[in-house]
C-alpha cells in the first residue's frame, strides 16, 4: 500500500485516501501528530473544537490515549504500515465510539481517519447484555429443574436480579395464603434490615397495590414519594432514590412481589424494562415450582407419619394379646435400625426395615391363645401352626402396596443361613439380607429376656451362642459387625 501511495502526488493521495475511507472524521497530521488540515461530515462537526489546525491530535483524544498514539505515529513513520485504534468521547452527555486508522502518506504527512460506529457499539453492548440475561434465565430454568430449595433459588434470582439490572436492591415478598398477606421472604443489597419484618395486605403499600393491581409500578424519585416506606423507621437510611414493583405471577395467581430499589435516578431503556418483565416471569414459575415441590414434600412426609402410625397400630394389635412382645418390638426395631447403618445401609432402605421390624412377627395374631402363650414346649403339630405365622403376615401386609418393600423381615427372618429354617428353606444370600440381619437381633434379644418357660441367659452366654451360630443359623459376615454392636465397640 505504502508503494501505491507513494506514486501519487502529495494533494491526490490526500484525496484518494480520504474518499476511500469514506470516514465520517479526516486529519492530515505531520508526523509529530499536528494537525495540518481535517474534514469531517457536518452531523460530526459540533464535536471538534472551533480550531482545529496546528493543535496535536493527541489533544483531541482522551488522555489515556495520548500513549497509544505516540506510539502509532512512530510505527507509522517507520514502517509505512496502517495502524487501528477503538476509543470513546463522551461529549455533551452522549458518548460517541469511533473507529480510528492512522494511514502514512509521506515521510513527513500521515492521515488519521475515523469513523463514528457508535451505533455498532450500541448494538454489540446490547447482544452481551441479551447474552448475559439469556444465561441469568438459563440458570433460573435449570433452578426450576433442578427442584432446588425456595430459598436458595431466591437468592440465585436477586444476585442475577442485581447484577444485570445494574441496582443497589432487590426484595421478594411472597403472597401467604393462611395469613392473606404479603410477607418479606428475601432481600439483596441492603444496608440494615428496613424491610425484613415487612408484612403487607392487598392494596397496602406500593408492594400491596402491585399485588392488588398485578401491575408492574415505578416510583422515579421516591424523594417526593417517601410516605410509603415511613412505617420502617431505618427504611431512611437506606438513601433509596428509585422504586419498582413487579407483580410475581404464575398460573394466573399472584405469588408476591419483586421489588427493586436504586439509589440514584434510573433511566431504564426498553431493553432493561423487557428483562425485567422476563426474568420475574421465570422467578414467578421457579417460586410456583418451589412451593409445589416444598407442599409435596409435605405431603409425602405427612402421608409418612399416616403410614408409620398404620404400622404402630397392626403392631400394637399384636402387643394387646401378649404384652411381653411390646417390649421386645421396640427393642428389636431400634438395634435393627442401629445395625443397618452401622452396615452402610442407605437411609431410604432404613426407612422398609424399620418396617418389616416393627412388623416381624405380625403373623402371630391369627396363632391360637393355646399355641401363643403356651407356658411349655409345643408338640409337632402345635408348631406346625406357629410356624404359618410368616406367610400370615404376608398375607395379611401384601395387600398394603407401601409394605410390600419391608416383607422381607416377617416373612423370612426364621430362616437359617445352612437351609434349616422356615418357612421357604432359604439357604445363604438367598436368604434377603434385612431378614439375615434381623435375625441376629431377634434372637439375642429372644435369648436376653425372660419367656414363661425359662428365664433369661446372660450377656455372656447369648453371645457365646451367637457365636457357635455362625455360619449355620447366622450370615457368618455379619455376627462380627452385630457382636460389636452389642459390646459397644466403634469402627
């Protein structure tokens, strides 16, 4: 280019260069950067200075320029190449972008050509600001997905509430059905706690008539609008200059209202108002999600407690016949519970033995009263009988789809690791591994308490037996883990 330029006079190259750029701004400099002539298009012209001529280029640019273009100039005169710079002029409150080429023409003249793109920068910020609230609405989306927490999703939306709105604070007041108000449930960016005892009714306050309305609500200076926020004594202090309100819906219902505080005036484009509507939207959808989910859980956990209270009572029928069996439940349940995790056992699994625990010997209320609380050995067909009581409780619980999962306890814990026991002859890990566990349990305790035909055996002895068992009554992997158990030994 340098050569092509070079074969021009002086006056035609300045002409060529200057149509060819087709700039909006033109400087012919010498090569300590003054300016010798300039042209710029008229729209431009309120922008330079009255003289222009004989003053330095790096007086027309900001001062953290004045490095950059020395360092141009230089490059430009001795090697003959273009040099680009991007800067910024804010003048008269409006901030113009422009484009720069530093283009040598001679040894001893260069020209500086600029072209306003303003409105290229405009529309660049605009997309990264566009990308960054897509990615804030991605991340309350996989919020909402997720079925995370109300409270930390609360907290997700006012930081990116915060950040890509550019204000000082932000709250939530969520609608409380029971109490039919609007109470604080979050907040960003305050300086005292003004507003965390905030308790509203439709209609009341600026949050109140947003929630009544379900309309969004701007106060652009709440300077001469300050009456509202007068019920909180340090809401003063807070130096809050700007106010908006966005109604929280979803489904057609008012959930609360997202408020959004500023300390100075705000002047809001489109732009910032349209993601302000989106983002309270998503909020409105993660918040329904939330509390769905929060009343589910409740709901799952109270139907947990009907279960559970369901279980007690089948138990306490049996424990109305024989009160010595109340006991000996209780017992047996807790260091079952005990012994499973001690093992690993995942707690969602706790929850079915714990069951089946409670449940084991279920069977027994169809046994005949001679049979049950007979004081002396049974005869053959005596225990014929006792010994239906676990398909008894399988027939009686089956039918109960929650207690399908703790079956394995009452229908086989009188199996034997070596195949003797009943009712199926289960031998080894065919034997499921909460019945080889209970079995354990059962037995010490059975051995430890007094019964009508006998007393009970000591500490000592039971655990000398349970030891002899090993292998032929017990799983010999887990009488280790149970003997620890019983000694009060940790891992």
């Amino acid at each position: 280019m340098k050569k092509t330029l070079l074969n021009l006079s002086e006056s035609d190259i300045e002409l060529d260069v200057t149509f060819q750029a087709f700039t909006d701004l033109n400087f012919i400099l010498n090569t300590d950067g003054k300016i010798i002539d300039y042209a710029s298009r008229p729209f431009l012209s309120h922008i330079l200075p009255e003289k222009v001529v004989d003053q330095k280029i790096q007086d027309l640019l900001p001062p953290h320029l004045t490095e950059k273009i020395n360092n141009a100039l230089l490059s430009a005169q001795q090697t003959g190449y273009v040099n680009t710079l991007e800067y910024n002029l804010s003048i008269s409150g409006q901030e113009f972008w422009f484009d720069a080429r530093l283009v040598p023409i001679s040894d001893t003249k260069m020209i500086f050509t600029a072209r306003d793109v303003t409105k290229c920068k405009e529309t660049e910020n605009r997309l990264k600001r566009q990308m960054r609230q897509l990615s804030a609405l991605r991340s309350i989306d996989l919020a909402i997905a997720s079925g995370l927490d109300l409270t930390l999703l609360l907290s997700l939306m006012l930081d990116q509430v915060s950040g890509l709105l550019q204000i000082d604070a932000a709250s939530v007041l969520l609608w409380n059905p029971k109490t039919n108000l609007l109470e604080f449930t979050a907040d960003r960016g305050f300086r005292s706690k003004s507003l965390q005892y905030t308790r509203l009714k439709l209609g009341e306050g600026y949050a109140g008539r947003v929630a009544l309305h379900r309309k969004m609500l701007s106060i652009p200076d709440l300077r001469d609008n300050h009456g509202e926020f007068d019920r909180s004594p340090l809401f003063h202090n807070e130096g809050f200059v700007t106010y908006y309100g966005v109604p929280l819906m979803a489904k057609g219902r008012v959930l609360g209202v997202l408020e959004l505080f500023h300390r100075s005036l705000l002047h809001p484009d489109a732009d910032w108002l349209d993601f302000l509507g989106m983002i309270a939207g998503q909020a409105a959808i993660a918040i329904d999600n939330a509390m769905l989910f929060k009343e589910v859980q409740r709901s799952n956990f109270e139907l947990s407690l009907a279960y559970d209270a369901t279980i007690e009572g089948l138990s306490r029928a049996l424990d109305l016949r024989d009160r010595e069996t109340e006991e000996h439940t209780k017992r047996v349940t807790d260091t079952t519970v005990k012994l499973a995790t001690r093992l690993g056992v995942d707690a969602s699994e706790i929850v079915h033995i714990r069951r089946g625990a409670i449940l084991h010997d279920i069977g027994k209320v169809a046994i005949p009263d001679r049979i049950l609380f007979k004081p002396g050995p049974l005869a053959d067909d005596e225990w014929k009988i006792m010994r239906r009581h676990p398909s008894i409780a399988v027939e009686l619980l089956s039918p109960v789809s929650y207690l399908i999962p703790a079956l394995d306890i009452p229908h086989w814990h009188h199996e034997k690791w070596d195949g003797t026991g009943y009712p199926d002859r289960l031998a080894g890990e065919e034997i499921p591994f909460p019945a080889r566990m209970f079995a354990l349990v059962d037995v010490y305790d059975a051995l430890t308490s007094d019964r009508p035909y006998r007393s009970a055996w000591s500490k000592n002895d039971t655990i000398h037996y349970i030891k002899s068992q090993s292998g032929k009554h017990f799983d010999p992997r887990l009488v280790p883990e149970f003997l620890d158990l019983v000694n009060g030994n940790h891992h």
